[in-house]
C-alpha cells in the first residue's frame, strides 16, 4: 500500500468512493427521512470537504493508493490546528481494503503528523459499530457524550496524548557502572 499525503488528482471519482465504502453500513432501516438526507449529504459533500482540507494550513489528508492498479484505498482527513484535542474528521476505507490494515495506517499518518502528545477526538454515527471498534483499538475511549448538531447522533470519542515514559537518569558511578535502573 501507498501511503502519502493526497492530491486533488487522487479522487477522481470521489462520490462514487464514498457511497460504495460507506453503504449499506449506512443504511439504516430505522433512519429517518432527514437522516438519510444527512448521508446522501455526506456523500454528495465529500469532494468539497477534501477540496477544502487540501488547502487548510493546519489540515492533513492522507491517502492509502492500491499500489498495483494506482487505486484509492481509503483517505482520512485530520485538523492539526492548535486546540485542546486536534479532530479527525473522518476515515474512508474500500470496502474491498476492511480488515486489511490501510485504516490502521492512514491512522499512523496521521498520528505522526499531529504528534504522539496531541490528543485526538472523533464524532461517529452512533450506529457505527465498525468504526467504534478500529477506534477503540487505537485507544479512543467512548466519552458517552454526543457531538454537534446532527440529524443523526455523533458519539464523541477520545484519544488522550501518548505520554512518553522516562526511566530515569542513567549516571556514572565512581566503578563506572549506571545507576538508575
């Protein structure tokens, strides 16, 4: 897999990817009408929400690019502005690529590009097991609180910085042994 930064030539057919990763897990037989009219909006906005991001300062968008046929596997949109928690505002994987590892690495890409002591929230659909799952195994924590004003209900999800550990200092003794460990 190819991982880099994106480029508007990478989403070609951007509301076409977007529709075939997120349904029929979107689809939700209880959703209302103003519901789906929220993720036919999603879809219908994906291009101008990556257009947008390519041209933030403090925004990153990294793309996963099937190396064989010079495909996009997924891409994940992250806002590294200064705040309390940077956003990640959203991770799109194939369907084709799920369970195989590209979210977890579009997630490194973005890690490394916010640092390991920055912490990170994430709104999900509230029905999107999926999605809280692979959160989860990153450390994201369900704060149980809602976020924004949606038709459908955003979970907020946490990730708190990565708190670097030190051992302690290492000194020279007088036998020229470390002490300290």
């Amino acid at each position: 897999m190819i991982l880099r930064p994106a480029r508007e030539s990478d989403f070609p057919h951007l509301e076409t990817f977007v529709w075939q990763a997120i349904f029929p897990a979107f689809d939700q037989p209880e959703l209302t009408a103003a519901q789906r009219a929220e993720n036919d909006a999603m879809v219908e906005g994906a291009r101008a929400e990556v257009m947008q991001a390519l041209e933030e300062r403090d925004t990153a968008v990294f793309v996963a690019i099937e190396p064989k046929r010079k495909r996009l596997a997924g891409y994940l949109i992250i806002d590294g502005a200064p705040a309390a928690y940077t956003r990640l505002r959203c991770i799109i994987v194939k369907r084709a690529y799920w369970g195989k590892g590209v979210a977890t690495l579009l997630m490194a890409e973005a890690t490394n590009f916010v640092g390991h002591d920055r912490a990170v929230s994430v709104a999900v659909r509230h029905y999107n097991a999926r999605a809280m799952a692979f959160l989860a195994k990153h450390d994201f924590v369900d704060t149980g609180e809602t976020s924004g004003d949606h038709a459908i209900p955003r979970t907020l999800l946490l990730r708190e910085a990565y708190e670097e550990l030190t051992l302690g200092s290492t000194s020279a003794t007088n036998d020229g042994k470390a002490d300290g460990l």
